[in-house]
C-alpha cells in the first residue's frame, strides 16, 4: 500500500476504473452470447434484434475505451456476415 496521499487516491480510482471496464466488458460479451445463440436457434428477426444490440454495445465499448476500433470493426463484420449467411 502506498504512503503517499495521492498515490493512495491513484490505487483507489484504477480500482473503480478496473470495476467499470470489468462490467462494460462482461455486458458487451453477454450481448455478442445471445447474438450467437439467436443464430444457433435460426430465428431470423431474433437473429436482427440482437445483431442491433450487439452493433450498438460494441460501438459504446470504443467509446468507452475498452475495445479498439478496428477490432469493433472486425467483430460487427464478423457479426454482420453471420446474419447475413442465416438468410
């Protein structure tokens, strides 16, 4: 444990920083899941209700920082490919 105040303030909001990318990072792979699994059961407006969920969670992850663009970029591709085949 650091002495100094402002290395303690540091430990404390990297923590807080570590929770919020933990939960935005489980939520976007619990929408890419049920994505999956709507293309699994072959239920196509299932398959398009989730595909927009994910797009969008996927989106709100590059502006929070915790993906990078061009892998937001592959995984909406990949996404898109998917539903598309399902047709």
């Amino acid at each position: 444990m650091p002495n100094i105040k402002s290395s303690k303030k540091d430990v404390l909001s990297s923590k807080i920083a570590y929770e919020k990318n933990k939960a935005n990072k489980s939520e976007l792979k619990t929408v890419v899941k049920k994505f999956d699994a709507a293309l699994v059961s072959g239920d196509k407006a299932a398959a398009e209700a989730a595909y927009k969920q994910a797009v969008k969670k996927v989106d709100q992850a590059v502006i929070k920082g915790i993906l990078h663009k061009n892998t937001a970029a592959r995984k909406k591709s990949s996404m898109t490919l998917q539903l598309n085949k399902l047709a």
